[in-house]
C-alpha cells in the first residue's frame, strides 16, 4: 500500500470519501469532490461525501468521464483507493450513453428508436421487467417505444439502474422573436449579460442539437437565474411556459422579462389565481397548476400544458416541482425543458425524477466561486445558540417527540437575541425570516414592523417590497414566502427565527435572499436553541451551504 500522509482524501471502500477541512488544498478537493458526490456530514474538521450513482450520471452528462473521477481520487488520497471503489465509479459513470433515446427514421412523431452499446445490453434491457410493457419490436435489430412513453420509459429506466441519454429531439412551438436589450428600461443601464450566465445558457442549448434543449442549471439565489432563462429563450426563440413559485414571483419574471428583451406587454401573461392570460409567454405558478377543487377532483389547470404549442417550458425552483406537475413533466418529453435551482436536493428524494424528467445537470458553478469574483455577496454565517428559561426547559422535557421542535423553534428566549441583532444592524437592510405564524406576528409587534404571509394580499405585498427596496422601510418580517424568489436586492442581512425541520434547500434559499452583489457583504443569522431538537435539525439544514464552502461561527448566548 502507498501511504501518501499530506493529501488530505481518505476514500473508504463503502464509497464514503473523508476530506480534511483544514488542509491547505481543502477548497481545491471540495470543488472536485462536489462534481460526482454528496456531501453528508460536515462537522469542523473532517467532512463526508458520498458516491451514488444519481451524482455520478450527473457529472456523465456534465462532460466528466471515469478517468478524470478515478485520476482525481488517486492523487488526493492518503492511501490507496479501494479496488471496489474504482469499479463501481467505473461500471456505474460509464452506463450512462449506453441507452440512447433517438428519432425514429421511420415513424418521426409517432416511435422512438432504442439504440443499445451493445448486443448484449439490448438483451439486458429487452428482459428488464420494469420498462418490457413499454417495448415494441423494431424490426430485427430495434426496439422502439411509444413517442407518449418518453417519459415514464426514461423514468423507468433510471430506477432500474439505467439513465438513458435523450437523443430524439424536440418539437418546435410557436415561433417567437425574442431578443436581448442593450438597456434595461427600468433604469437605461446597459444590460450586459456575464460569461458565466451566456455558458451556462449555451451549455443547455448546445447550439440546437438533439442532446441539449433539456436540463438543470444550478446557480446560487443572486446570481441571476432569471437572466440565464432569458438568454435560453433567445436561444430557442419559441412560445415559452415558465413555471414559478407564487404570485409574486410571477410578477417578477413578468418585470424582468419586459425590462430585459423586447417583447411587449401584450406579449406576456400571468397565469395565477388572480389572472388566466395565456399569452406568447406565460408566467404560471405552481399553486395553480396543482389546484383541485376536492381530493378527488382531477387538477383544473393541467389542461394548460397542453392547450397551447409551446416551444419551450422553465422550471424555476425546479427542486420544488410538485408530484402531479411531475406526472404532466412525463408526458411533454418532446418540448424542450429547462429547471433552475440554487440546489438540486430534494426532501423527498425525487432527484432521479428531476434528472430523468426535465433533464440532467447541465451547468453548476460554486457559490464561493461566484463570490470571490464579486457577482454574489461575501455573506458571513453565523449559528446563534440560546438556551431554555427555565420553566420552558421543563416543559420542552415534558413534551411528546413530535411538540419539542416546535417548542424549541418558538423559544420566547430568541426574542432578546433578536433584540440585540436588530439594534446591531439598524442601518442595514433586514429581513426577519420564520415558519410559525404566531411568532412572527410577536416579532413584528415588538419591533412595529410590517409582516408578510401567505395570507398577504399580492398587492400589499408588493408595495411593501416596493417600500424596502427603496429604502422607506428598513425591516421586513416575512413567513415562508420569502424562501423564494423575491427580488430584494439592498437586503443586507437575513434573521432566521424558526425553520422546517431539517430543509438543506430551505436553508440555501433563505441564504440567497441577501446575495445580491453589495459592498459591505452580508449577514445571516440562524437563532436555533441550544441542545434541542431545533439544534440537531440545523446541523442538517447547514449541510448543503457547508459544501458550497461556508462556514457557520457558533455564537453562545445565555437569557437574561
């Protein structure tokens, strides 16, 4: 065995990767590490990655091939690297292109064609009894399928162990003139987009060809994903369906849309509870796409998917994409797919859904990287711990399992914390971020804030993100309506009282509302209670930000 004790891998033979966190080529190995594996644990000095196949196929479509995977863990362990290990990183990355999804030369708009690496994988694949239903004969040397069963065939397959690479190509959709401005409107700015932001466009698009036009872009929260999917549009210049969060952030694609390309007002709809124009591009939200007047009721607004030729379809959020928007995702494989994500963790572990559905990572670039060129904030994380009064410690020892997070979320000792940090950063843009509704009405109360929810009428909403980002209001409580897309660029600084459970993407999103590029950096607070349930969650909602390269400092602090 080779012992090489300055390189800061150990790569064991379960596929779990440790990486010394303090060792000078720490953020070298982490950036290659976090391209094929998923971080676990992240404790001070040593963090944990895990290999699976999911992040594996990913780096595939991303361009990584098995000898820079396999090279990379050589050179950067400590010892050798398990002979298991290098096998499964071999057998697993290279099945990916091994089933190709193409057109049919025959029958184009009706089947598929298969197409196998192999004689022997076809055999595999033709005996395989999650997808054999969906197969049909192809003459002597084929199998083709269904042009309708896209998606569940891909979906199928990835379960299986098998990630298909999609190759059949698209329908066109209305065509549409969309291009660029040289200028905003809203202020006569030059309007230049980033090269990260034009890569990352043309790396989805791939100048047309039936490989792209399908796919995920990771971007942090700030640096301009909205952008990103405009440039795409220009790319494919098609009726465009965007798929958002809530109405506001509708409202928002809807602004910068029109401020950023040429396209007029008559030319792009919101479709939402309030408003069904279906237009050119339509800006949608979630919520509407999945409403149903009972249980039992089929989804009132699905029909939309299909009631116009659309050309191209955006995911924003697309780690949130609801389960029936999932079932009609498996159906519209032939229009061109693009989601957009800070993080492509899911809570519900539908990942392989995500990349087998609308397509696989196409793009990713690290959060720190952004920020040590100046396109995102330098934001500081900061852990702050109090503890228990002492008739809430009793009680919170009394409760049942299921009442003590919240009653450790809710901790009335967090209201002095808030005080303090409220007072510490009066000249700052602050944002007060929570789930529970009682608390955050408190809050708002003590410190005569207003308070965003849910419940917030979209246009008192609107005028209050209006006032804050004009600077007539300085503190904003919000509910979990913040978490996405909202457009507050001088907030500064983000106070998170309470949160849900153990959510990763939760955490990353509430980080990303203060990102936007700003000169004095940024702050964000986690006010959890010390040695309680709300602790341990937060040790798992920091696990995503950790890998992206931020650090939490733990600040202790006891009630008065």
């Amino acid at each position: 065995m080779h012992v090489r004790p300055d390189n800061p891998l150990i790569v064991q033979g379960d596929g779990k990767v440790l990486l010394e966190t303090k060792h000078p080529r720490y953020e070298e190995v982490r950036d290659f590490l976090s391209r094929f594996a998923e971080l676990e644990t992240s404790p001070e000095h040593l963090h944990t990655y895990r290999i699976n196949p999911l992040s594996l196929w990913n780096a595939a479509s991303s361009g990584m091939r098995r000898d820079e995977i396999v090279d990379g863990l050589r050179s950067f362990s400590k010892f050798d690297v398990p002979p298991d290990v290098l096998t499964q990183v071999g057998e697993t990355i290279e099945r990916y292109g091994l089933v190709k999804l193409v057109a049919h030369p025959d029958s184009p708009g009706k089947l598929l064609r298969l197409e196998f690496a192999t004689a022997y994988i076809a055999k595999l694949i033709g005996n395989e009894k999650s997808v054999k239903e969906l197969l049909l004969e192809d003459g002597k040397r084929y199998f083709a399928i269904q042009a309708g069963h896209r998606g569940i065939f891909k979906q199928r397959m990835l379960q299986a162990g098998w990630p298909v690479e999609d190759l059949a190509g698209f329908l066109d959709g209305d065509p549409l003139e969309i291009h660029l401005r040289e200028k905003m409107v809203g202020n006569g700015q030059p309007f230049n987009l980033r090269d990260y932001q034009i890569q990352s466009a043309e790396k989805w698009y791939q100048g047309g060809k039936p490989s792209g036009g399908h796919g995920v872009i990771v971007l942090p929260c700030g640096a301009g994903k909205t952008i990103v999917a405009i440039k795409t549009m220009s790319l494919v210049n098609q009726h465009t369906l965007i798929l958002a969060t809530n109405g506001a952030a509708v409202q928002q694609w809807v602004r910068e849309i029109l401020d950023k390309t040429d396209l007029r007002p008559d030319q792009v709809g919101a479709y939402t509870g309030e408003s069904k124009q279906i237009r050119a591009v339509t800006v949608a939200t979630y919520q509407i796409l999945t409403w149903r007047a009972s249980k039992e009721s089929k989804f009132a607004h699905l029909h939309l998917f299909e009631d116009h030729n659309w050309g191209l379809i955006i995911y924003d959020e697309v780690h949130l994409l609801p389960a029936p928007v999932f079932g009609a995702t498996a159906d519209l494989q032939g229009r061109r797919r693009l989601g957009l994500t800070a993080t492509l963790v899911r809570e519900d572990g539908r990942e392989g859904d995500v990349f087998s559905l609308v397509g696989p990572k196409r793009f990713d670039l690290g959060w720190q990287t952004l920020e040590e060129k100046g396109w995102i904030a330098e934001a500081r994380c900061f852990e702050v711990r109090v503890g228990f009064q002492s008739g809430a410690a009793e009680q919170y020892e009394r409760a049942r399992e299921g009442e003590k997070f919240r009653l450790a979320a809710t901790n009335t000792a967090k209201l002095k914390v808030l005080d303090d940090l409220v007072k510490k950063h009066r000249d700052d843009n602050v944002l007060i971020i929570g789930t529970y509704l009682d608390q955050l009405k408190e809050i708002a109360r003590r410190f005569q804030a207003p308070l965003i929810t849910g419940e917030t009428p979209g246009a008192t909403r609107e005028d209050l993100f209006a006032k804050f980002r004009d600077g007539r209001i300085k503190l904003l409580v919000v509910s979990k309506v913040a978490n996405f897309s909202i457009d507050l660029p001088d907030a500064n600084v983000a106070i998170q009282v309470s949160g849900s459970f153990g959510s990763r993407q939760e955490e990353a999103q509430r980080l990303g509302r203060i990102l936007r590029p700003k000169k004095d950096g940024a702050y964000f607070y986690s006010v959890v209670t010390r040695e309680s349930k709300e602790q341990e969650f937060a040790m798992k909602r920091q696990l995503f930000l950790t890998e992206q390269g931020y650090r939490y400092f733990i600040q202790e602090t006891t009630p008065s």
